[in-house]
C-alpha cells in the first residue's frame, strides 16, 4: 500500500446490477474520493457457469473501468459461496454438520476439507488469478470471505480428527485419562471404534474438536494464500475479512476461528466491524473490532473491509454519524475504510441492507457525507495514515478457554470478556488483544484476564510471573478452574494462579442479587452480584468486597493481593459494569496508567498515536446528540480539520456527533 494515503472503499458487484452504469457508477465513486473497490469474493457461478467454461467480463470490465479512472482494486477469490453444477456433480461439497446435511442456497454451505471442493476451487482461483494476474489497477487480493469452518462435521471430517487425535495421543490409554473418557462408558479401546462427536457429551474432547475446526480454517486460509503468492506481485498484499461473534452486530471474539493464527499467512489484517446505529451508537464496536485486528498483527494498521453505510433501516445514520465512524476507525489505527457495499440489492437476502446508495442508485444523504469523508481521507492522508499506537493495557483472550467456559457458563465467554472491554474503551484506556501464543506478555503494565476457565499450567505460571516481576492482573471468576483439555482441576481453586491471588475457595453457588457487604466500592443500587458467586477465602490477599448474606457473609467477593512487585486482584463472582469500572479503575491507578485522558469517559472518547512523521494525533469523538467539551491537555497543535491552533490546556466544545483532531507541533 502507498505510504501517507488512506484507502476509502466500497464492495462493487456487477454482475448484481440490474441495467447497465458502470460508467456512471465510477463517475459518482470519484465525486465521492473512493479510492479503492473490493471485487470478485462472490463471483464463481458468473465466473465459471459450467464445469471448466470461464467468463471473466464482470470482472475484467471493472478492471479496465476502474484503472481508467484511478482508482485501485482489491480482488476476493471467489471461493465462499458454490455454483449448482459443482453441487450436482459432487453432493458431497456440501457440508454434513452435527445437525445433519447442509442445502444449497445459502452461502459458506461447504465443507472446506472436501477434496472436490478444494480440487474445483483451485482451478476457480488459478484460472482468475492466470488472467488476471497482470492487471495494474489490482493493488490487493482478499483470500475467501469471512472464512469459518461452517460446523463441518461429516464422516471424513470425522475420519481426519482420528487421525489428528492418533498423532497428538499415542497411546489410547493416555487419551482416555486425558479426556476422562471412561465416564458413561465414553472409553475408546481401539482407533477404529473412535466414534463421531457430533453425539459427544464430554466436554473436553468437543473443546478439542472444536480447536481442530479452528485449525481446518487456518490451514485452509493458508492453502489459499499460498496459491495467491505464485502470482502477486512484491507491491500486492494478501488480506482476509475476518468478522466477530454476531449479536444483530459485531460483537465479540470469533468462535470459529483463531484469529492470530489464521492471520500469519496475511499480509495485513482485514476486519468486518458492523454496530448500532443512531441513538445507539457508541463506537464500542468499532473499537473492539479495531483493536481485534490490530493485534493480530503485532499492531500492525488494518483494513476495515467491510462496515455500514446504511445498512439495515434501523442503522441508517443520523447526520454526522457516517463522518464519525469513519475517522474512529482512523483513530484504532485502520488504514481503509470500505462499505459494504455501493449499491444496494433489489432481490436477495439481503435486499435490504442498503449501501452507500440507496436501491435508486440516486445521491442521498448517506452518499453526500461520504462525499466529505473522501475529500478529507485525501487532504489528511499524509497525517493520518499509518498511525502507531502503543498501549499498556492489554486483555488476554484464549479461544480455548472461550470454547471449555461456553460449555458450561454461566452466560457464555463474550458475556464476560466484552463488557470488560467496554468499560476500559468508556474510561479512555487504549486496549490491545493478546493470546496465549503472545510473546510479548510481559510488556504490558495491566492485562485483564476474562474467564480464563481453560488452561495450560504453562499459562498461569507464566501469568503467575508476570505479576512477580511488576505486573498487574485483573482475573474474572472461573479463571485457571481447568487444565487446557478443559478438564477441571484437583487443586483447591483456582488453581495455580492462587500464588499470585492470594486465596482459595471449593465452593460456589448461584446468587439472585446478593448485596456486597457496605456498598464498599460506592455504587448505590448497583451494589449486588449476579450470575456466580464462588466463596473465597483470602490466604495473603487483602479483602476488597465481602458477600452481603446470612449464609455466606464471612467469604470474600473480590480481592487484591501483593505478590513479587505486583498485584492481582481476583473477582470471584459475576458483577455489573459499574462494579467493574470501579474495580478496573483501582487497578489501573495501581499500574501508573490513570492521566488526563482519564479525565474525560464516554460519550467523550479520545484516541491517540504517533504518524508517519513521529508526531502524535489526538482523536476526540463525540457519541452524544449533545455538544461536548474537553481539554486538551497535551503539547499546543494544530486542528487538522479546520487548521487552527490549539494551545495546551485549552477548551474545546465538539458538536453532537462530531470530532476533533489535533496533530501536535
């Protein structure tokens, strides 16, 4: 990608339109400084309408048409929806989940192992790239579409988890002790009686065919991004549009897939980010998702590939909002933004999430504030673009530990991560996303550890030493309860990360709003907790909360305990975001982390980073429909929007939904 350019972006489908306006569609996307168009991911049955019959016009028209009037392609394979006559020809494409066989009509209905499949995708994929391969307006290539296994769970697939459980477990005997198989008579004696695990009803070893279906998505995205890399070009990168948990919206860490695992055969990191709108937006999503993609990369800036423009009705944004999304995508380091989609779709089903233009195909309102949106990605680019964030806060995610807690909540594993993220976001504290595969733990001041319910010892003795040595930890309950096969552990709770936390418990129970003992935090009518109550008794910890109750009144709630040059604090029970921001708040004064940004809390957000001139760029978004003020209180700028000066420590007043951004001088 050019350095100091911002890539401003739409989804372009022409073999969707229903009359012909490509020249007036290129016309309209340059009045509205698109710079970049995504083709392609959807095209196998246009582009190949018989069994070995290729027609590449869609494509090559808006090839040729873009080129001409500068304005660059990123191109999907068109690999994640299957044409009728592979289906007819090989049934078996489709995938067999544990709810029996899959129909055609939908997309992402295939098994992604299955060799006719991979045989017929691969010719799909050369045949395109071969012609297309040379072609000067392609600046990119997207690998499939918002890849996930799909649940595919048939007899081969079956057979091919076999086989990976033979090679990782040896001996059967250990892998029947592993996976405690030998309750209700699960034992396994021999390979060949392996059963399916569609019916299983042990949980560790769903937990670890669900690691190896994460696995086949990885493995796949990497077969498909090595046949891209015979042909790019140095100067061409290779992307995928990852999406998030969905709740009628992106939402939390994807289940499907590994993400930072996945991502190492790309290039940059995509990202599909998709929020509420109008009086519900917050720009939480945008946020997460940004931040999701940034560190998969190491802090790498992303591509948001897919985001609204309308959208669904009850999305179409208010004046103002679409030029706020767009630069909070800026401020959590993207360097495109692009809609899905252009136009909007007459008969599918999809027909009514809009894009940038309505079903008229006419200019409207949405389509005038993008026109603002591409002037401004123009003049700012140089910067803007490129923008580093360095952050000392990180929360630790573990797909693992999101599989074993889902099996069992309460809730399910986003339930808990999420709302932690949202307040570290309403508090102004910049976040980054780490695994357990992370090398760079250590660097971080405060990492939050969200229901880490499975495990490895490795991972907790790890955490254990980075509190040792000066860290500091905000664990939720069920953390370190089970071994990484999500097998729980002999050991008074919680395990070996009592060492650094300071207590135990072997109890726990399900409370309906149990008090905590004297309001201790300061919270009012949202002193109670909910969800999950384990009875901790602290050891060396220090008592933040007691439980409010005839029974269970002498046990701790919440703690804190000193360990090495750090502190862990431990919440033993579920609570709600005003306890939680109470609690991270603590923590983060204890870690040095608490300045002037901290100030300020939602719907005031600021965000900040270094450019491609090592100057900082203070971001101040506004997700009100009232005005609000701030201070800045950093080194006198400059208002890269209306180029004013801005002293330090001055006052400033944002519109509803509006922005400021202040480059430093």
């Amino acid at each position: 990608m050019e350095k100091g350019k911002l890539l401003f972006g739409v989804a372009y489908y022409d073999e969707y339109m229903p009359y012909e306006r490509l020249d007036k569609d290129i016309k309209m996307m340059k009045a509205a400084g698109i710079n970049v168009v995504r083709i392609a991911e959807s095209t196998w049955s246009t582009m190949e309408p018989q069994e070995g019959v290729y027609d590449f016009t869609h494509i090559d028209r808006v090839l040729d048409g873009m080129h001409k009037a500068g304005i660059s392609v990123i191109i999907g394979t068109p690999t994640y929806a299957v044409p009728t006559w592979l289906v007819k020809k090989f049934p078996d494409v489709l995938a067999i989940t544990s709810r029996g066989p899959n129909q055609y009509g939908t997309r992402q209905n295939m098994d992604i192992t299955n060799i006719h499949f991979r045989t017929y995708a691969e010719k799909a994929i050369r045949k395109m790239l071969e012609h297309i391969k040379s072609h000067p307006a392609i600046i990119g290539f997207q690998i499939d579409n918002e890849t996930k296994s799909y649940g595919t769970a048939g007899p081969e697939v079956q057979r091919q988890f076999v086989a990976y459980m033979k090679a990782k477990y040896p001996s059967l005997d250990d892998m029947n002790s592993i996976f405690g198989l030998d309750y209700w008579s699960n034992r396994i004696n021999n390979w060949e009686d392996f059963p399916s695990v569609n019916g299983s009803i042990n949980a560790s070893l769903n937990a670890e065919f669900a690691k190896f279906q994460r696995a086949l998505v990885t493995n796949y995205l990497a077969w498909q991004a090595a046949i891209v890399r015979e042909y790019k070009k140095p100067s061409q990168f290779i992307t995928q549009n990852f999406d998030l948990d969905w709740r009628g919206h992106s939402y939390g860490i994807q289940t499907e897939v590994d993400h930072f695992a996945a991502a190492k055969v790309l290039d940059v990191a995509g990202i599909d980010i998709y929020h509420p709108s109008q009086d519900k937006l917050t720009g939480a999503e945008i946020s997460f998702g940004g931040d999701i993609a940034r560190s998969m990369k190491a802090g790498q800036n992303y591509l948001v590939i897919e985001t609204e423009a309308q959208g669904f009705p009850e999305w179409v944004p208010y004046p103002g909002q679409l030029r706020l999304q767009a630069f909070s995508h800026l401020a959590s380091g993207a360097d495109m933004v692009s809609y899905w989609h252009w136009h909007s779709i007459h008969n599918s089903a999809e027909t009514y999430w809009k894009g940038l233009l309505s079903h008229d195909f006419e200019p409207n309102p949405t389509y005038d504030e993008a026109r603002t949106i591409g002037e401004d990605f123009k003049k700012l680019g140089p910067d803007l673009a490129n923008l580093k964030k360095k952050n000392d806060v990180a929360i630790l995610f573990s797909n693992e530990a999101q599989t074993a807690y889902n099996s069992f909540g309460p809730g399910n594993y986003n339930s808990i991560l999420r709302p932690m993220y949202d307040v570290l976001y309403n508090m102004n504290i910049g976040v980054d996303f780490i695994d357990p595969s992370s090398a760079k733990m250590e660097q971080y001041k405060l990492i939050v550890v969200p229901a880490l319910y499975a495990a490895p010892d490795s991972l907790l003795r790890r955490l254990n030493s980075f509190v040792k040595n000066g860290g500091h930890i905000v664990y939720t309950f069920k953390s370190g309860f089970s071994d990484e096969h999500n097998k729980v552990r002999t050991l008074r709770q919680p395990g070996i990360i009592s060492e650094a936390c300071g207590i135990s418990y072997n109890e726990f129970t399900v409370p309906e709003k149990v008090p905590l003992k004297g309001d201790p935090f300061g919270v009012g009518s949202q002193n109670f907790v909910e969800k999950w109550m384990e009875l901790i008794t602290p050891t060396t910890a220090k008592v933040l909360a007691f439980y409010d109750h005839p029974a269970w009144g002498k046990y701790a709630a919440v703690t804190q305990n000193n360990y090495g040059k750090g502190s862990a604090i431990y919440i033993g029970c579920g609570i709600n975001g005003t306890l939680t921001e109470k609690i991270l708040e603590r923590a983060l004064k204890d870690a040095g982390l608490w300045g002037n940004d901290q100030l300020m809390k939602f719907p005031l957000i600021t965000k900040s980073g270094v450019n491609n001139q090592n100057k900082g760029v203070h971001y101040y978004l506004n997700y009100s429909a009232t005005p609000k003020s701030f201070v800045y209180a950093y080194p006198k700028g400059k208002s890269l929007l209306s180029g004013d000066s801005i002293p330090a420590q001055s006052k400033h007043t944002l519109p509803a939904w509006g922005f400021q951004i202040v480059l430093e001088q």
